[in-house]
C-alpha cells in the first residue's frame, strides 16, 4: 500500500487510496476523494451506495421510476501495477477512459524513451519505486476521461468506491491505531 501512496504523492493526487478494485480484467488502486456534501445529503435521505449495476442503464432504457443518486465521490486517478512499461498500455486502455492513469513500475526500471514517448502520446503516466522508497515521476498523466465522455460503468464504479470508502471509515472508527 505504502508504494502507491508514493506513487500517488509523485503524480500529486490528493485522496484517500482504495486498494485492490478489480473491474475490467484489471486490479488496480484507485485515488478517490469522498464529496463531502453530496455524502451529507445522501445520508441524511438514506441513499446508500449503490452496487447493483443493473441499475445504472442507458437513460433511453431506465424506467421512469428508476433513479440513480448524485455521486459521492470523485475519481482523482487509477494507479495500476506493473513489471514492464510495455504492459502499460494494455493496463491503461479502458481504465483512461474513467480518469488519468498511471503505471507503477519497479524501483531502477530501465526507461526506453520510445516506450515513455507512446505513454506520453496516450496520456498514460509512469511512476517508479518501491515500498519504501519515495516514488519517482517520469511521465506526467493526463485526463483524458473527457474525450470519451460519461459511462454508466463509471458511474456504477463511483459508488463502488464509495462504498469501499465508507467500509474503510466504519474499520478506522471501530478499530482506532
């Protein structure tokens, strides 16, 4: 955990780390920062989170009683592992269409610049280190999220980070260090 919070601190995202999210074929840490009105309203009028994804349809397919509640949480960037700069892309592909990306390569990776030049051209970014070790930008992320615009995958994967961050508050208040 210790090296994504590196990680996250090189790319200068600023949020809470929910580890271990595992959607797409892909297992990623996600960088997310809860809205603190939005989860205010939503609590007071007793909109949990919502994990069923049949819920979240195409506005031509909902049914008119069909509502989906205002998202809780931003997605500031996905840090995804990985042991060679040419995975990165296969990583990143569908995940930069949610927000900036970025691969966590090991600490002393040797860089080619031709592999860092087509990351840079997608937008990908690429940090190195390790655990212990602060984390060392080489390629600075881009948010691309906008060119393709809003999914219902990414509004249902808002509320499972929501979830995931109401679940880690609950453990922090029950169980103080």
């Amino acid at each position: 955990m210790q090296r994504f919070e590196h990680a996250a601190r090189a790319v200068g995202w600023d949020g809470d780390l929910v580890p271990d999210v595992d959607v797409l074929g892909a297992r990623f840490t996600a960088v997310a920062r809860l809205r603190p009105e939005v989860h205010r309203w939503r609590t007071d009028h007793g909109w949990v989170p919502e994990l069923d994804p049949h819920r979240f349809r195409p506005s031509a397919d909902a049914h008119p009683h069909d509502q989906v509640p205002v998202a809780a949480v931003d997605l500031v960037g996905i840090l995804v592992p990985v042991s060679r700069a040419r995975h990165a892309l296969r990583a990143c592909g569908t995940l930069m269409t949610l927000a900036p990306c970025t691969v966590v390569l090991p600490p002393n990776y040797p860089y080619r610049a031709w592999s860092m030049l087509e990351l840079d051209y997608y937008g990908i970014g690429v940090v190195s280190g390790g655990q212990d070790d602060p984390a060392e930008l080489v390629v600075r992320p881009e948010d691309r999220s906008a060119e393709f615009g809003s999914s219902t995958f990414g509004r249902w994967l808002l509320e499972v980070l929501y979830s995931r961050l109401l679940e880690h508050d609950r453990e922090r208040t029950e169980n103080p260090t």
